[in-house]
C-alpha cells in the first residue's frame, strides 16, 4: 500500500525522511512516498507527484513552525483532500500544538508527535490495509519495539529548535473564529449531504466526492446494484476511474464485501 509523505523547509524534510524509512519497519505492506528534492517539486507535480497521489491510500502532512502556512505544503494538503477522505489525511505536528494550525489544514484530525498519538497514527495506517492489515496484538508489540528508534531520530532533529523561532500565539478570539467558520462549514456540508441526493448514494460506504460522482453517473445508486458488477465492468462499461474503484474496493473490504459477487433477486 502507498503512503504520500507531504513536507516543505529543511527540518519538515529530515523528519519526512524519518518516518519514511520508520514506517516499513512496523508495517512492512507500506510503502512511503517522499519527493527528496525540494527545490524540483513544482516541475514534477503535475507528472510525478500526482501520479504516486493516484496510488496512494494515506497521506500525512509533516508540520513545524516552519512550515505549518508554507504555500506549497497548503497547495499538497488541498490535492490531499481532494483524493482521500479526511479521516485518512493525517497532519503529524513537530513542536506545534493543535491550537496553532489554521484552516484548511485545522479540518484535518492533527496528531502531535509523541507516543500515544503517533500510535493512533500507525493505526489509521493499518486500517487502511483492509484485509491485509496486521492483527491489533501483533502491530501494538511491533509497534512498542520500534518507537524508541522513531522518538531518537526526531529528538536529534529537534534538539537544535531556537526558540526565538517561535511563533505568536494565537488569540482566543482568533481560534473562536476559526471554529465558528468551522462549524458552519459543517453545517454546509451535512445540508448539502440531505439535499442533494448525489451525496447520499451508498451510505455504507466512505467514498470520496470524485467516487460518488462516477457512481452517480453510472445510475449505480446502492450497495447491491454495486458489488454485482467486477472490476473490468466499472473501468470500460460504466468509465470509473481506477482510484475511484480502488477506493471502493478498500470500503467494501471493510464490510467483508467485494466486487463481482453473486446477488440474489
């Protein structure tokens, strides 16, 4: 499974570059994505970039004080959005707290680097593994071996913050703004999803828009009408994307479901 690493500035780098060689080693299925070279990455986004997106099933977004309103890693965090579903766009904050991330990444569920969290972290990731995921006991004591390792090598990058780096801290009446846009944005949002049947077709499934939008087309509107078709059958008959019916393989895999099965009248 492909994992896109997102990072801008020098100290986003070295810790995208961490949690690149850290993650294979507690779930070896993974396979991170990280662009090395950061001065090239707007001549290979349209090609590159936006190809290993396409077969991606997570991303994380590594922020740092640095970094955290850099323009291209807001420009990545969009595309991100665009092609996964929130709960699988995961930002990892480095010395942040969640406070002092601002929209659109606060849509986001952050996870400040430390123990706990970046279990949750590894979690998500597994998850998304579907039939292949790693049973909970077995990725919890892999997990506990291979922390002390990951929590070293971001201490060593760490260790050297100079505090006059710090950023303002924001007011209480800025954040209170922020929630306020936030929570009518969600409000938006869950009209929109009862009003506009196109939103509410299959809803058993976690389907990103771009899914929904081939599905509707397709006049393919609930779960029976779409595990009876295969795979090659949504791709040339009905034109779906091969990331919207990978997308829909994964959410079927997690109700023990899949394409081409034999459905009764």
């Amino acid at each position: 499974m492909k994992l896109f690493i997102s990072w801008s500035g020098e100290k986003s780098r070295k810790l995208a570059e961490i949690i690149r060689n850290w993650i294979p080693s507690v779930i070896q299925a993974v396979e991170p994505y990280f662009s090395p070279d950061d001065i090239d990455k707007g001549a290979i986004w349209y090609s590159e970039i936006s190809k290993e997106l396409e077969n991606s099933n997570v991303g994380i977004i590594c922020l740092t004080n640095e970094n955290y309103e850099a323009p291209w890693i807001l420009f990545e965090a969009g595309a991100l959005a665009k092609t996964f579903t929130k709960s699988r766009v995961i930002p990892i904050l480095f010395g942040l707290r969640p406070t002092d991330i601002k929209a659109p990444l606060s849509q986001f569920q952050c996870a400040t680097f430390g123990k706990n969290e970046m279990s949750k972290v590894i979690k998500s990731i597994n998850k998304a593994l579907g039939d292949t995921a790693l049973n909970s006991n077995i990725l919890e004591k892999v997990y506990e071996k291979w922390w002390p390792d990951l929590e070293s090598q971001v201490f060593e990058v760490m260790k050297n913050e100079d505090p006059k780096n710090k950023f303002e801290i924001r007011s209480d009446r800025e954040i209170l703004e922020e929630v306020l846009t936030i929570t009518r944005s969600i409000n938006t949002e869950i009209d929109n999803t009862i009003n506009k049947p196109k939103y509410s077709i299959i809803p058993e499934l976690e389907l990103s828009v771009r899914a929904i939008v081939e599905l509707k087309k397709a006049n393919i509107l609930k779960l029976g009408d779409l595990v009876k078709h295969t795979e090659s059958e949504l791709n040339k008959k009905y034109k779906l994307s091969k990331m919207s019916i990978r997308r829909i393989k994964e959410e079927l895999a997690f109700l023990g479901l899949k394409l081409g099965m034999k459905v009764e009248a």
